[in-house]
C-alpha cells in the first residue's frame, strides 16, 4: 500500500515489553514514561525510548487502565498527538526506521486497551 506521495506504509507494530524481542521487530521504540517493573535495563531490547510519545502523566492517571473509560481515554490522547511537536516526533520515529517495520514496545497488561494501538493508529495515519 502506498501513500498519495509515493511512500510505502511502514508496518507498525505493538510488543509488551515483557515479551521478547523478534528478528523482524524492526526499529523497536519504548514508548512508556515509566520504565517496567521487573524489567532490568538489559533485559529490554530497543533502539529508542520516546517518553515524549506517551499519554501524558495526567491522562495516564485519570485512564488507570479501566476499561470503561477506553472510548474517551483514545479521545483525549489522539488530542494530544495533534500537538505539532508530537506530530514531529511521529515523523522522526519513522525516518528514523528507515523505511523498515516499527516495533511500539509497551507495559501494560491489558493488550488491547493500551495506548500503544493508539500511536500505532496514529503513526499509520501520517502516511
């Protein structure tokens, strides 16, 4: 699939950071604030950590991994992905990747309601 500009999609992908690292993650990006219980620094396998990309601390609170509160908490998050410098910071992680896959490695338990399917949605969207 290409873009109206000619570039190729970068497949983007999700990961927990407890699971291990793949051959074909690509360009793997740690995008929590919080470094993951348990984890030591070398266990964790990436290239990049983007706290920046993560929800901010206020919404991360006010989400609290409920899932009644999912709907809204993608809401307000994709609202704060519109902010221009995260909107670079997106860009960034994809040249970055240098055309290759994309491997958003999270903490959380929940693997569907997490905001990793968020950023990779969004990242996705800048194509």
């Amino acid at each position: 699939m290409t873009s109206h500009a000619g570039r190729k999609h970068p497949e983007v992908r999700i990961r927990r950071a407890y699971d291990p690292a793949d051959s074909d993650d690509g360009y793997r990006v740690f995008v929590d604030r919080l470094w993951p219980r348990g984890v030591s620094r070398d266990q964790l396998v990436f290239d990049d950590w983007n706290k920046d990309l993560a929800p901010s601390p206020a919404l991360r609170t006010w989400f609290g991994h409920k899932v009644a509160n999912w709907e809204e908490f993608c809401r307000r998050y994709r609202l704060e992905l519109q902010a221009s410098e995260q909107k670079q910071r997106m860009q960034q992680l994809i040249s970055s990747a240098k055309g290759g896959p994309i491997t958003l490695i999270y903490a959380a338990k929940d693997v569907d309601h997490n905001h990793a399917r968020v950023l990779a949605t969004e990242i996705m969207g800048l194509y």
